[in-house]
C-alpha cells in the first residue's frame, strides 16, 4: 500500500489487527459522509469492515445538543470483523455533545480527535457541561489520549484563497478531518478526489475546495508535532482478490428483490409507503427501472401491501416493505394473501417498538407479530437476516420460498441491519438457487374442469394468472371449498383447509437446509441460539469465550417458521441454551412452546444492538454456574 | 391441444357467456341483479376475450360480483379493491381490470384509496354500487346515506353531511365521472360501455335499490313522473332538457337556473348546453345532487357523463418511465448484482 501524498517527514508506522473509529459531531457536521467516505476507502483496500451510522430521529435537532449529535461508526480489520466494535478505540469529536454521548463507548486510553471550535462556552453549555468546565482542558479526559485539533480555524486557513463564502468554507471542515484520518491510517486519497469531483461536476470551486481540505487534513497530520509520539497505523488487508461492493442491508434486501425477480423470470413489483428505517428498498428499488423493476409508493400501508397482492395475482413477484407499524397494518391484507394462497415477500425492518416507538433504533420485538400477528389461523413462513450481506440471501430466499410455495413471507431484518454496511464479494447469478414459479398451463374446452385449490404433494397449488385461456376463476377473502375455491361455509371444509395451508407452511421444512452450528463444538456445555442481527455480537463472544477454553457453540437461526427439521436435536445436546434477543423475550417463548425445554434469555431492551462484551460474560457467567 | 392448427376463429360472445356457474345470492328485488345484467351485456361489446378480463372487489353486497362472472375475478378486503386493482393494473397494462365496490367499501372504509386512485389514473373500470346503506351488514347507515335516515345505528336520524361522490371524484383529480341508475338498463349499458371506453379510472355512480334495508331511497327518481321531473340526462354538446321537454337549465353565470321552456320566452338553444370536457360546468352538475331533488323547484338530478377527459394513465406514465430507463438497454444480472460502486481487490 503507498500513499499517493509524500510525507515530509519519517513517521512511525505500527500494525494493527483492527480498530474501531467512531465519526461524531453534531447533525449538521456531515459525519455520515465523512464516516462513509472512510469506509469506502478503506473498503477497496480489502480490509475487513462493518459500518454503523447512528443519528437523530430529527431532521434538524438543536445544534450543540445531545439530542442533535450523529454519528458514523466502523470497525475494519485485517481478520474478519461481524460487528462496528462493541467500543470504539478512535473518536472524532466535532462538538462537547459528541464527546459527551459517547465517551462512555470509548475503550480506555483511546485516542481523541476533538474540534477545539466545538468546546467553546456556548457549545459547552448546550452539551450540559457544568459553567466553567471543558474537559480538553480540566484533565478529566487524562485515561485517554487527547489531541485537541483546531479543526475549523485550520481549515478556514487552508481555504481562505478558494473564493468560497464563509459558510461553504466552514462546511468543508469534515473534510479536513478525512484526510487527518487518512493520515492516521496510512490510507490513499484518491478514491475521495473522484468521488468530490464526481459529487461536485458542476462547481469545479467547491470540489477543489473539498479536495484541498482533505489534503490539509492530510498534511496537518504530516507536519505537526502533535502525533509525533502516536505515529501512524496501518491496517493490513485480509480480502482475497475478487470484485466487491459495500452494502448496507437496506440496499441488499432491494437487490435481492431485483435479482430474485431476474432468477425466476418474472417482472418485480414494490408496493411500499415511507417508514424509517424501512425507505431506503423503495428508493433503491426506484432507481431499478433499468432492471424493469416497478415500485408504487402507495397512499397508506394498507394500500402498498394490497397493490402488492394485485401484482401477486397477475403473476409478478410482489413485495412490499416496512417496519412495525406499517406490519401492524398490513395484517389484515396478509390475512388475505395467507387465504388467496398467492406469493408475496413482506420485508419489516424492525424498530423500537410499540406505536412510533424508537423509530430510528433497532429491536427485534415484532417477532411475535410476524408469527401471529393475523386473525384467524393464518401461518406464514418467517425468516431472519443476520447480516447486511445476509441481508440479500434472506430476501432472495423468502422470494424463493413464497413463489415456489406459494405463500407470503416474513423476512426480517432491523434498523441496525439496515443502515449497517460491510463489503461483499459480488455474486455470480450462476450461484444463486433457482426459483421456478409453476404457472398453470393454458385450458382447452375438452380438458378437465380447472380446480385453483387443487394441490400437489407438497400442498402447493398452481399459479394462475389472468390471461390465461380457460382458467377463468374467482377467489377471494372468503373461504373456499377444497380444490374447486368455490365460497363455502361447510364446517368440515373450513377445518380441512384451515389445515391443509397449515400443512403448506410446516412441509417447507423438507425444503430448507438443516440447522448448522456456527462455531462451537457439536455436543456441550452451552449452546447460543440467536437470530436475526444479533449474528455478529453472539459470533464475536462465541468465538473468544471458545478461546478461553469455555465448552459454547453458537447457532443462528435463519428459519424461524418453520424450524429446520434437526433443530430440536441439536437443542438436545448442550446441558444449557442462551437465547439473547433485543426484545422482552420472543423467541424464546416459541422455542420453549415448540420443543417443551427451558433455555435461559438474555434480553436487551434499549434500541442499541448487543455488543459482544454483554454476551460473553452471560456465556461465562452460565457456565460457571454450570460447573460450579 | 387439438390436432387442428388453422387458425382459430374468435367465438362470437353474448352475455350469457359471462355468467359463472355460481347462483348470485342477492336479495330478490336487488338493484344488484340488474346492473349485474349490464355488466354482462356490456362485456361482449369490448371485444375483449374473457381471460382478459378481471373484476376486482372489496366487501359488501355488491363485491360478491366477481363471483358471478365468467372472467377472472378477485374479492379482497374491505375497501381494498382499488389499490388491488391498481397493482394488478399497474403490472399487467394488458389486461381489462374492473372494480365492483359499493358507497361503503369505496367511499368510507376506502375512502383515501378512493381519492389517491382517481388523482393516479390507473385504467380502471370503477363501478360504484351506491344503495346509501350498509346491507350485508343488515341495514347501518353509509357515507352517503341522506341527513335524517334512521337506521339501526342512527335510530335519531343520520346527522352526519353526506359525500358527494361527483364532487369527490372530480375533487380528487378524477378524469371520468357518470351516474347511472339500476331500474333504467338500457342507459345503464351504454354509460357502462362509454365507461370501458374511457382509458383512465372511470368512475361510475350506479343509484341502486337497497329493497330491504334502504328501499325507495332512490324513490324521488324511479317513478315515470318522478323521472321526467327531477332528472336530466345529459347528453354531448345536447342542451339540459327535462320534464318531457318542457324544462330545461339556463346557466347564470355559474348559477344554474329551472326554466320554463314555453312560459319564458327561452327556446332550447339558450340553454346550458352540455360539454363533458368543462370541469366547471361538470362541477357545477356535481352540486346538483346538494339539492333535495323531491322539493318544487330544485334542480332535477344529472344523469349520465358529467366529465370525460383523457390524461395519461398511472402504468403508461411508469411503464413510460421505465423504457426511457432501458433506452441503452435492459440491465443485465452481472450488473445488477455488481452495481456501480464495486471495486477489485487484487492479490497481495
């Protein structure tokens, strides 16, 4: 790796495994591009990486406060890395209320990088320091290294001569922090030049401004003494040679859809509304029209998913996307999908709940709702993603199983893995599971009357789409006889294919892989049973607990309904099973209903993810007891 | 498969071809019977195969329609059928997509996807079953139940304002608004007719006899006198003449006013002459129904096309949108799958 800007100076270089850095600043300091300009550059220098961003739920909170910080965290690494880092080592501070939310996160003598500009009195006061207290001066802040930056004032200097007002100028203070980071971490400029310039095509002065604030960065790191004792760090690259992209789980679910639609031949159709965190598949999916893609940004929830079954019943892949409220609305209609016997893939990126809740934190409390949430008797696969990359073979596999069982489906996934990101090595259509939709063939006067409710061995009826010639038929919400979906209230009928949907659902359990074990060995003392995006926490604690010598597996639950066939087995040979989850505890409850056993929960209730810490002294505070 | 490869010869349709084989269970004497009829007599005329067709419905009495018809056909949830239609629209432009939906399904439980489907136009065929009460739920009052009705939940009377459902559609962007009536088939047919016609969400308002929870609702226009008095069929470019020609409307201005044609001196050529393309003369019709059409002197109660006018339909402005989209070429699966921002790691 050689850096595209010479250093005037011999500075030391030290290698590092991994580090955590943490982007904070007030909302209007542009820590999310800047968190995410990092990111991409050290992405394409194939090193490990997970991202996190983390703002307000207000467009525009009070600058200066608590409530108005945002921030980006990553982790990256020379070995893999499934988490942002349960700590961080490095913190950018723009601002005192940066500093102030997140010093607690910060591993002990980790370094801060602080705007001085940003503790001035009025900053102070808004970020609640008591009168007369700055903690870049009263050596509070003595367990950590602390370089105070005069980030503003440096970059007024370098654009002084840009010809850009005042205020622009002062914007561009983000990007002086990019390239200090740039230093720091002996990473490459150029990657962020093209992307200004690209970003900037028609103000060649406030691209070239950009550019230079990223060099000032750059080289105040270069020519200043402040980290002569620190010196520099490089993060060797892990990544085997190949094409990657960065996705967040947001992004992924979109292309899933697209490539899911592609694979089976069929045309994609988005029936969605706005919800955080949820928006970003519809506007990635909009910008899919190339791809043939239609979305249809509805009135309500209710109208994304029922133009979303409309599709369904003319034969496209139908989807639609939300987070808990909207699913909360949705029910009825998915009721009816459950009834019709149609495909469909709900996506809910689920967030704090009940009502509006914690709109932009994750939970994984709409499990329940997934699973139950409709009246009558309706059962409806339910899957998780683990990852933002798993993000993709989730959806894609929820679009498989609904069109080839034809059935809707939960898939879920959360505001964590939606907005989190982390690179992906781009896949070969050639590798993804066939999905073969099974269309009813045209009908001539002389063959046999069309049956819409006759099934096959697996229970699964025909798909048959208007246009068809002689498969004129009607269906609808009310229940219908077996085979020939007439209306019928017959008693005997209604128990029947209550029960035969049922059976539909509980027999993709022939057609789903088998249960693996994680990591860990087969038999033992604890087992960590998971799911959804919890993944990279338990994965992490897992792995060092292993380390230290404790007897733990994990296993991460893709398939919630139905269960893979082996799961009870593989429940059967730990002495004790943790299920943390970031509800009051849900899945839980189902495992023990399901397989008449105790596990113990480990829940967490708070709108942040686990981070691996918190389950690694679960795990080994429970096998202590175990031993003890 | 027949072993015959000529080519096939297009079967000449009549109604009885679109019935199913499921009884309609409507109360005898239901309005719904005869506009079921229209639809059935309507049908053979579009020249459209049957497996191109698809009526789609939400709940209540007059959304079991789809079960009698020999087409493809969807009963949904309540109040749903518009935005079922409009996705299975929007996905398949091709196909011929009819709603059946009635004052309660459409304009209460529905009532906002009522408004966003007639702003978006989607070429949908909406016909509206309007008898001014809940029936399948045994007689409740609806949305467009009259001020004063006692029903079993307005037992005082209704106190709640009534919609207006030509001013509604055209309020909501609507591009095609007619009335109908269910006791008069032969007008009903042909609005039916103009209605398929129309490309855009083409909305139709069928007044229909509720006999057992709402009967004689529509009273004040059934009668042959009752007809000739209170109602005025509009007709293109035609003058507004009612009472057996002896009546017309003469336009003040924006105030419509009775007159009496041989009385007052005004021949037929001063009259308010109809143009199905003014959305404010069309507006002023919709306010028609605002008065009480059994008082003396009100206006009589419009009858056919009040507004008619092509814009471009939601899936052509999509699908529009998409072909310019794919103008370089459809986008291919390696593409997709590496997106714009990919980069190459290469070996150590």
């Amino acid at each position: 790796m050689t850096d595209t800007t010479k250093s005037t100076r011999q500075v030391n270089v030290t290698s590092k495994t991994s580090v955590s850095v943490l982007f904070a600043g007030d909302s209007g300091d542009g820590m999310q591009l800047t968190g995410t300009q990092f990111a991409n550059t050290v992405a394409t220098q194939g090193t490990e990486l997970n991202t996190f961003p983390n703002f307000p739920a207000e467009i525009r909170a009070p600058a200066g406060t608590i409530a108005g910080v945002s921030g980006f965290q990553l982790q990256f690494s020379s070995k893999p890395v499934y988490t942002p880092g349960a700590r961080f080592d490095v913190m950018v501070a723009m601002n005192s209320a940066a500093l102030k939310a997140n010093l607690k996160d910060l591993h002990r003598g980790g370094i801060i990088i602080a705007g001085t500009e940003g503790f001035d009195e009025k900053n102070l006061k808004l970020a609640g320091y008591p009168e007369g207290a700055n903690p870049l001066e009263d050596g509070s802040l003595s367990n950590y290294i602390l370089f105070p930056v005069p980030i503003l004032q440096l970059t007024r200097e370098a654009l002084k001569e840009s010809g850009l007002s005042s205020k622009e100028i002062d914007r561009c203070k983000n990007m002086f922090v990019l390239g200090l980071l740039y230093w720091l971490y002996t990473l490459p400029l150029e990657g962020t030049f093209e992307t200004l310039r690209a970003k900037f095509q028609k103000n060649v002065h406030m691209a070239e401004a950009n550019i230079r604030a990223v060099k000032a960065g750059y080289f105040f790191g270069d020519e200043t003494e402040l980290f002569a004792n620190l010196g520099r760090f490089d993060i060797a690259p892990q990544k085997q040679h190949g094409t990657y992209r960065r996705v967040t789980g947001n992004e992924a679910c979109a292309i899933a859809l697209t490539a899911a639609a592609k694979k089976a031949g069929l045309k994609l159709f988005l029936g969605s509304y706005p919800i955080t965190p949820a928006t970003e598949i519809l506007s990635t999916l909009a910008k899919k029209k190339k791809y043939g893609v239609k979305t249809y940004q509805a009135e309500d929830e209710i109208a994304g998913i029922v133009s979303s079954i409309g599709a369904a019943y003319g034969g496209a892949l139908a989807a639609t996307n939300t987070s808990g409220p909207g699913l909360a609305l949705k029910t009825e209609a998915l009721g009816l999908a459950v009834i019709l016997e149609l495909p469909l893939v709900v996506i809910n990126v689920q967030r704090g709940g009940p009502s509006t809740g914690l709109p932009t934190k994750p939970e994984q409390s709409d499990l329940f709702m997934a699973m139950y949430g409709r009246h009558g008797e309706a059962p409806l696969p339910v899957i998780a993603a683990s990852s933002p990359v798993d993000c993709f073979y989730c959806t894609y596999e929820a679009a498989r199983i609904a069109v080839e069982h034809m059935t809707p489906v939960i898939c879920l996934t959360d505001g964590y893995l939606a907005l989190s990101s982390e690179p992906w090595k781009v896949e070969s259509p050639d590798n993804l599971a066939p999905i073969t939709p099974r269309f009813h063939a045209p009908r001539q006067p002389v063959d046999p009357p069309f049956l819409p409710y006759k099934r096959d061995d697996r229970q699964v009826r025909a798909w048959a789409i208007p246009g068809t010639k002689g498969l004129e038929h009607r269906i609808g919400g009310l229940e219908k006889q077996n085979e020939t979906g007439n209306v019928s209230h017959d008693p005997e009928n209604h128990e029947l294919m209550t029960k035969l949907r049922a059976q539909k659902i509980n027999q993709i359990a022939d057609t789903i892989p088998l249960q693996t074990i994680d990591n860990g060995p087969e038999k033992g003392d604890l087992l960590v049973l998971g799911w959804g995006s919890s993944y990279g926490a338990i994965k992490t604690a897992v792995e060092q607990a292993i380390e230290q010598g404790y007897s733990v597996a994990h296993a991460h639950l893709r398939y919630i309904h139905p269960f893979p066939k082996n799961l009870e087995e593989i429940l059967g040979n730990y002495k004790k099973i943790l299920v943390p989850e970031l509800n009051n505890g849900q899945l839980i409850h189902i495992i023990r209903d399901t397989f008449l056993i105790a596990p113990e929960g480990f829940t967490k209730i708070q709108g942040v993810p686990f981070n691996e810490m918190e389950i690694l002294i679960k795990i080994t505070d429970i096998i202590k007891e175990l031993q003890s | 498969m027949t072993e015959n490869t000529t080519i096939p010869v297009l079967p000449v349709l009549i109604a009885k071809d679109f019935a199913s084989d499921q009884e309609p269970k409507w109360c005898p004497g239901c309005g719904d019977h005869a506009v079921l009829q229209q639809i059935k007599n309507v049908l053979p005329e579009l020249g459209i195969a049957p497996e191109n067709i698809v009526f789609v419905s939400g709940i209540g009495c007059s959304s079991r329609l789809p079960y009698y018809l020999a087409t493809y056909g969807v009963h949904g949830i309540h109040g749903r059928a518009l935005p079922m239609a409009t996705g299975l629209k929007v996905s398949r432009p091709e196909l011929s997509v009819w709603v059946g939906t009635g004052d309660g399904d459409a304009l209460s439980i529905g009532g906002n996807h009522f408004i966003h489907t007639l702003r978006r136009n989607p070429d949908l065929n909406v016909v509206l079953f309007n008898n001014e009460i809940y029936g399948l739920t045994k007689g409740q009052y609806s949305p467009t139940s009259k001020i004063g009705l006692r029903t079993v939940t307005s037992p005082s009377g209704v106190i709640d304002q009534p919609f207006n459902t030509a001013a509604l559609t055209l309020g909501s962007g609507g591009s095609f608004f007619a009335r109908a009536f269910d006791r008069d088939g032969k007008f009903l047919r042909s609005i039916l007719k103009r209605a398929a016609l129309h490309k855009g969400t083409s909305l139709v308002e069928i007044y229909q006899n509720c006999p057992i929870f709402n009967g004689g609702a529509f009273e004040a226009f059934s009668s042959a006198d009752n007809k000739a008095n209170n109602t005025v069929y509009l007709e293109q470019s035609k003058p507004l003449i009612f009472a057996r020609g002896k009546r017309g409307i003469w336009l003040d201005g924006f105030q419509p006013i009775v007159v009496d044609l041989d009385k007052e001196g005004i021949s037929s050529s001063d009259l308010w002459i109809h143009d199905e393309t003014d959305i404010n003369k069309a507006s002023i019709l919709a306010h028609f129904a605002d008065d009480h059409a059994d008082l003396e002197e009100s206006l009589p109660r419009p009858f056919g096309v009040f507004y008619a006018k092509e814009r471009i339909t939601y899936e052509d402005a999509l699908t529009s949108q998409i072909s310019d989209a794919q103008k370089n070429g459809i986008g291919t699966f390696e593409e997709l799958l590496r997106g714009d921002q990919s980069y190459e790691i290469k070996k150590a």
